[in-house]
C-alpha cells in the first residue's frame, strides 16, 4: 500500500472495524503534523469542491505547489471512494418483446454499420472537398429504404440506430420505426433515448390501439402534452370523427397553446364532419385558436364561413374593379379575419387579401361571367397594378388551402415566361406551393421548363417540392444545367444548394450521363491535375456527384430481398 493510500486509511477509518460513510460526505480538515505534506494538503483544502475551485483558480494564486494539490485531491479521492455504499440491484428487465420483421440481407447490414458509423462526417452538399460520398445524407435514404421493404433493424446496431435518431430530429420517424418494439424497450431502460417514448411515429407502438377506447380515455386525461398529441394523431388516422369527439371532452380546461397545437392536428383527415367542432372554437377566447379554426373553415368549400367569406369577396371584387372593404366589422373578426395589418400593409388591401383567399375559389366564375381560373387570372384589373398584386397574391393562397390544381396551375403560368411577369407570383417560395398542388408528372415537367429557360440559380426552392428520385426530363435538365455552368466557368460553389440536392435526389441511373459530362471536361478525370480554383472544384463535385449516385444504386440493390 502507497503512503498516500494508508494515509487515506487511517484518516478516514475505512480500515478493519471502520464504520463507512454515507455518498457525499468526507472527513473534517485537519492540521499537518510531522511535516506530512500529504496530509497537510488534505486537511488545508478539506472539501472536494474547494480543491476544484483551487484547480481552477491556479495554484500561482495561493502560493502552493501543484505537488501539494494532486496529493490532496488523491486524499479525497479515496475518502469519496471508501465513503460509497453498494445500491440495491435493480430488478432484471422483461425481455425484449419479438419482432417478426424480417432482418436485411447481410450486405445492407453491414451498409448499415458504415453509415451509422460515418454520420459525424462532414457537413453535405457542393460546398465540400474532395470526391467520397457524405454517408450522413445517405442514411435516410437507407432507412427509408429498408422501411419500404419491411425489414427491422439487425439488434446489433439497434442503439447506434437510437444515437443516431437523438443527434437527428429527422431521422426519428424511419429510425424508430424501424427499431421496433426492441427500440422502445431499449429506450426505457436509457435515459438518452426516452425521446422514442415520447410520442409521434417513434412512440406509436406505446400508445393505446384506437379501439381501446378506455385505454384511450386514460391516457388523454393522463398522458403527457406529447403523449397526447401522439394519441390524438393516431385517433385521427383510425377514424377521424373520433378525434374531434376526444379532444372536444378537455377542450374547455385546455392551455390555448395546447388548444392551437391540438387544432392544427386536425388539418390531417379534415372533412365536414368538423366542421361544427371548428364553428364552436371561432368562438375561442385566443385569437391565434380563432384564426386557426378559421383558415381550416375555409379550406372545407362547402363549410358556412366559406359561404360568408364569398359573400364579402364578391361585394369587393368583380368585372368592374376592386373595392376593398371599409371597415372590419364585428362578423369580419369573428371569422378569423386579423383587423391590424403589418408593417407597410394597408388596412383594407390586408381585409381584402383575407375575405378573398377565404373564399370558396368556385365562386369567381360565376362572378366572372362563367370564365376559367386561366381566363379570370389573365384579365386586368381595374384600379391599378397594386390591386391586382394583392388579388393574385390571396388567390394564390386560397390556391394552396384548398388545393385547387386548376387554379394553381394559372397561377404559376408558362415556366419559360420571365418570372417578374407571372400570372400569380413572382415570388419562388409561392410558387413552389402551387408546385406542390400539381400532380407528380406535371411538377416535373414544369420545373424542368424552368431550369432550361432560366437555369439553376433560382430553382433550388422549386426542386426541392419534386418527388424524389428526379427521373426522365426534370433530371436530365438538372444535369444538363450543370453541365452548362461548369461550361460557362460559373463558380461550383454557387450551385452548392443544387449539387447537394442532386446527390440526394437524382436518379442513379443519370450517373452514366454524368461520367460522360466529367470525361468531357479538360483535366476533369484527375482532380489533382486540375487547374486551381472552379475547376477543380467542378472535378470534385461532379466525381463526387457520380460516386453518390453509384454508391446509392449499390445501397438499394443490397436492400433488395434475395
């Protein structure tokens, strides 16, 4: 035994017939004799948070030798260590329940460990050097997958899988879901990952089976805000007349944060059925609650406040011009309509954009002599160009809310036409929305117009509502835009958005074209022989383009099932 070690004994007592300490508590300082420099720094600095504020502060500071302080803190070290006393055992856990899925094949498996493994990695997209893949972007692409092909995570990487899901709100869904039942036992016995217990697709498998209406009921009044949340969400997509029973039980007692958060649940499954539900909550004593429950009312055409907001729209817009409302009166307020506008806003152009895009858009044909949405949007209006901005603008909205395609598609106009003289907006964030309206084949085509009329500077936002993987003409006209700056001697980092969105959502099948786009490219086979600057940057985004996309087809190829 070290002379430091039975200095810690006899002072403590922790030798034959000692009574030991509870955690937390340590000797009394006491003074040096004989010159024992051990114990003399044990007893001048007594508690252990007295020798981390003196590590802290510097030993310089009190004139005492380093010496002295690691004696001490090994004094006390012991002391804290003989104080312990062994806990109770805990209960052994229930075994994890089985899982029936099927695991992947031993290849996606392994894939699996690497990505997991690699998802610290750089940050993605064209801004990054050098030509490898970023596993941190593939492993949703993994993940989802897997998902489609039922299987379940392999039990060996389930908790690198629960870090992963942690570090990543995203993940969380395809993770979860794939960790299974193991997944949520795990989670309970970590706190790290209580956050899979904790409702949305992570904690579906805790919550009750919507048909377990007492099970239900116990855990509406009991659960935790998530946990509810969860629960309602679930009710909904099993009946949706349902949620709107469970949650018009708590309504009244409800915090209006919660009440809003538990409304906007609702724009899931809306139909007519909550309609009553919603008239009752105009009534509501937050205005956010009210506003809300307004803007779901006029996404139902048929719903009473639709037929009340179309009655005040068609008094102000017509054939003959605009004439935006007066006042906002009592009826206007409480059907959701904000009476103080923004900043640089006109109050009545901001009542006319809300009673407008409120409205039912069936009604302004019959009110526009039986013309289409094309026809209606194409026509002047009377009183200047401001007005017709603001109508376009509210028709757009009213576009989105009650995903009209017709409608959306006049909005946007020709994809080749200048965006400042759309027909809607020239606003790209707008017009991805009513991109979004569009069917799947028709939003490709038009955005794929778009990059080749004005390329991809401006169509990041628009690529980004596209269904993945961009396939036939919208990623050829990716490619072919890229190919085209890279000509021009554009800078790559200016298409670092795009690159990073290309690597992700192309088609793996486009790789063969982009090897021929690389090999074309003077110097592009060698990065290391490339010129300095563009170039070289052209070479490693475009290699590591055609890597991502290699390794992508590689990856789902593993996943397929034997």
């Amino acid at each position: 035994m070290t002379t430091t070690e039975t200095t810690a004994e006899t002072r403590t007592g922790t030798g034959a017939g000692a009574r030991p300490a509870t955690r937390g508590t340590s000797a009394p300082a006491e003074t040096a004799t004989g010159g024992d420099e051990v114990v003399a720094a044990g007893g001048r600095y007594g508690e252990w948070g007295e020798l981390v504020r003196l590590a802290v502060l510097g030993t310089g500071r009190r004139q005492e030798s380093p010496e002295a302080l690691l004696d001490a803190a090994a004094v006390q070290t012991l002391r804290r260590r003989a104080g312990l006393r062994p806990a109770e055992a805990w209960p052994r856990p229930d075994p994890a329940p089985r899982d029936p899925r099927p695991a992947p094949p031993a290849a996606a498996r392994r894939r699996l460990a690497q990505l997991l493994a690699g998802r610290t990695g750089a940050g993605s997209g064209g801004g990054r050097r050098g030509a490898a893949p970023d596993l941190t972007e593939l492993l949703p692409q993994w993940l989802a997958a897997a998902g489609r092909h039922g299987y379940r995570a392999p039990h060996a990487l389930v908790p690198a899988l629960l870090d992963a899901a942690r570090a990543r709100t995203d993940l969380r869904a395809p993770a979860l879901a794939l960790a299974g039942a193991r997944g949520l036992w795990l989670a309970r016995l970590n706190p790290d990952w209580r956050f899979a217990l904790r409702g949305g697709a992570g904690g579906a498998g805790e919550l009750p089976d919507p048909e377990d209406r007492a099970g239900v009921e116990r855990l509406w009044q009991e659960g935790l805000f998530a946990e509810r949340v969860a629960l309602l969400g679930a009710v909904r997509a099993h009946e949706a007349a349902a949620a709107t029973r469970l949650l018009s039980t708590t309504w009244a007692t409800e915090r209006a944060e919660d009440r809003l958060m538990f409304l906007d649940s609702l724009r899931v499954g809306l139909a007519g059925g909550d309609e009553p539900f919603l008239e009752a909550a105009l009534g509501d004593r937050s205005r956010n609650v009210r506003t809300t429950a307004a803007e779901l009312l006029s996404a139902l055409p048929e719903s009473a406040l639709a037929g009340r907001m179309a009655e005040r729209a068609l008094a102000c817009v017509g054939p003959d011009g605009v004439i935006p409302p007066a006042a906002c009166d009592a009826g206007m307020l409480r059907d959701g309509v904000v009476e103080r506008p923004p900043a640089g806003r006109g109050e009545r152009a901001w009542w006319l954009g809300q009673l407008v895009e409120a409205a039912p858009l069936s009604c302004w044909r019959e009110r526009f002599g039986g013309l289409g949405p094309a026809e209606i949007v194409a026509l002047p209006v009377a009183g200047g160009e401001s007005w017709r901005e603001e109508l376009h603008a509210a028709w757009c909205r009213a576009a989105v809310r009650q995903r009209d395609p017709q409608w959306s598609k006049a909005l946007l106009g020709s994809a080749s036409a200048p965006p400042a003289t759309a027909p809607g907006t020239a606003s790209l964030a707008e017009r991805a929305k009513l991109l979004s309206i569009l069917p799947e084949g028709e939003r490709a085509r038009w955005v794929a117009e778009f990059i080749r009329a004005h390329g991809l500077s401006e169509a990041f936002q628009l690529l980004g509502v596209c269904v993945v993987p961009w396939a036939g003409t919208l990623g050829r006209a990716v490619v072919d835009a890229l190919d085209a700056a890279r000509e021009a001697g554009s800078y790559p980092w200016s298409f670092s958005g795009v690159m990073g969105l290309a690597e992700r959502c192309l088609d793996p099948a486009e790789a063969e074209r982009l090897e021929a786009v690389v090999a074309r490219g003077a110097g592009f086979a060698d990065p290391a022989e490339a010129a300095s600057g563009a170039a070289a940057y052209w070479a490693e985004a475009f290699q590591r383009l055609v890597a991502t996309l290699r390794l992508r087809a590689t990856m789902l190829s593993e996943l397929t099932p034997a």
